[in-house]
C-alpha cells in the first residue's frame, strides 16, 4: 500500500500500488491529486487501514465538472434611505450608499458584524412628516472612561414612514435570534 497525504488539507489516503500516478479526487476538499509513485511515498505492506478514507479515481484527461453556484436564499433584510441590512448566517451585512441625509457623507461600502458583538439596536421613529426615521446598530461598548480602551463601531440606516414597520421588525427579530445564539452557547450546543 502506498501511504501519502492530500497536498491541499491533508487529509491521509492508503491505496493500492497500481494506482501510482493516477488522479484521485480527495475526500476532503475535492481536489484532484496524482497519487506519488512508490519510491517517493511511504509503500506499507500491511492492509489494516480500516481508519483511511478510499479515495475516488477520476480521469485526468477530462476537465473537473462546473458546478452551478447554488441559489442563495435571501434572509432577514430591510431597506431604507441611504442603504440597507441583512442578515446572513450569523452576521449582518449592511451595504452603505454614502449618504447620511442632513447629517452628511460617511464612507459607502459593504459591512460585516458578527451578531454577538451586536451591543444595542438604537430605533427611532420617523418624525410627523415621515422622515429621519433611522436605526443604530452598537457593536462594542461605549465606555466614557479615561483608563479603558474600548471598541465601538456603529452602523447607522435611515428611513421614512413607510419603511418604518420593516426596520422595526428587523430589530426585533436580530434581537430574537442573538438571544438564542446566546442561549446555545450558554447550553454547549
């Protein structure tokens, strides 16, 4: 038996001789991979290798298969003024246009927070003429004191009336599910 590892994540293989210079597909990230001739891999006579995976044979001469990109299903999101929040897996992503309404430019981008450094989920209403409604996202702590460096950063959208029932429901909703994302820590799971 001839004993190597894949080059790419190592995971260990044990195949027979015959196959020396072949191609195989790893089991481990799918890779193609030429199997080393004998005297450049560790030949083992034994065949307990119960605990190494059997590799796949694939035929070098044809090209790896393309795969579709697999649809992505769209989650939480809420849109509003200047941009808009989603969240994906445990993050959420906020895609910033640059513009702040009367309070001015910040830099426009896309943006990632992981859920549980989310601190605090500021909401406020938009005013009697439907406007500067908006939604503050805190990750860090504020912490005014002199002798402790903190980290904050905050992620700020802004709104109208008519998108005001989408943001709220979006806060309530992140903040349902950091709660259980804390819960499952807190149980080992």
């Amino acid at each position: 038996m001839i004993r190597f590892a894949c080059l790419i994540c190592g995971v260990k293989y044990s195949v027979k001789p015959a196959l020396a210079g072949k191609t195989l597909k790893c089991d481990g990230c799918l890779k193609r991979m030429t199997v080393p001739m004998p005297e450049r891999a560790e030949v083992v006579e034994d065949d307990d290798d119960d605990d190494v995976p059997v590799a796949e044979l694939v035929d070098a001469s044809k090209p790896a298969p393309k795969k579709k990109p697999e649809k992505r299903e769209r989650g939480l999101v809420a849109y509003g003024a200047n941009g808009s929040v989603e969240l994906v897996g445990t993050e959420l992503v906020f895609r910033h246009s640059g513009d702040f309404g009367r309070h001015g430019r910040l830099r426009s981008g896309t943006y990632r927070h992981k859920v549980l450094g989310l601190t605090k989920i500021e909401y406020v209403e938009p005013d009697i003429f439907g406007q500067g409604g908006r939604i503050r996202f805190v990750f860090g702590n504020e912490r005014l004191d002199a002798d402790v460096d903190y980290v904050l950063d905050t992620q700020t959208l802004t709104f109208d009336s008519r998108d005001a029932a989408d943001f709220l429901h979006f806060k309530r909703e992140v903040e349902r599910f950091k709660k259980r994302l804390l819960d499952d820590l807190r149980m080992g799971r």
